[in-house]
C-alpha cells in the first residue's frame, strides 16, 4: 500500500509539472508529443487509484472475517494466545502503511517492537 501511494503521489507531481512547467515553454511542434506523454501518465495514474482502492478494500473485508471470528467465540475469551498475535500484526502492518515513520524511526515511545 506504501509504495502504491508513493508512486500515485510521484505521478501526480510528474504530471503537475508537465502541465504547469514544461508543455507552456515548450515550442508547439513539441507541445504534441509533451501532451501524448501527460496522457499516458494520466492512464497510469488511474491504473495506480484503482490498485489503491482495491488494496484498501481487502483489509476491510479481512477485518470484517476477524471482527466475526471475535464475535462468534472462536478466540478465547480473554484474547490472548494467537489472536493477539494477529491483532499485533494488524496494528503493526496499519502502522506501516499508513505512518512509516512510525516503525522506520520508532519515533512514538507507546510502539513496543516484537
């Protein structure tokens, strides 16, 4: 998910710059082939949304599997064992992904590394 987000952000700055920097100076003979190449960038920029959109669907759909298998008694009562394995590793891969700096630099005192 990280390195989706990464290249969906590198895209759009290429893109930007494009745009905004280069096609204006470009003289108009060039101006064509500038404008061929924000459109592939802009084909490959929505490919990457569609990845990260489903990317962020599935651990939904995961969380949702567990929350059930919580629910329905699979897990022992006290939720120790191997369920707290699996919500270490949940909490450890969001933490990840959605803040790398986080696990990168342990930076917050609260993250206790396994």
């Amino acid at each position: 998910m990280k390195d989706a987000d990464q290249i969906t952000n590198l895209l759009e700055a290429a893109k930007a710059v494009l745009e905004e920097d280069i096609i204006p100076s470009l003289p108009n003979r060039k101006r064509l082939n500038a404008q061929l190449v924000g459109k592939a960038l802009s084909i490959a920029l929505n490919t990457t949304y569609q990845m990260v959109r489903k990317g962020r669907n599935e651990p939904d759909k995961n969380n949702e599997a567990l929350s059930n298998q919580i629910r329905s008694g699979i897990y022992d009562e006290s939720l120790t064992g191997e369920i707290a394995a699996i919500l270490s590793q949940n909490v450890d891969e969001r933490l990840e992904a959605t803040t790398p700096d986080f696990k990168l630099h342990q930076k917050f005192s609260q993250h206790l590394t396994s």
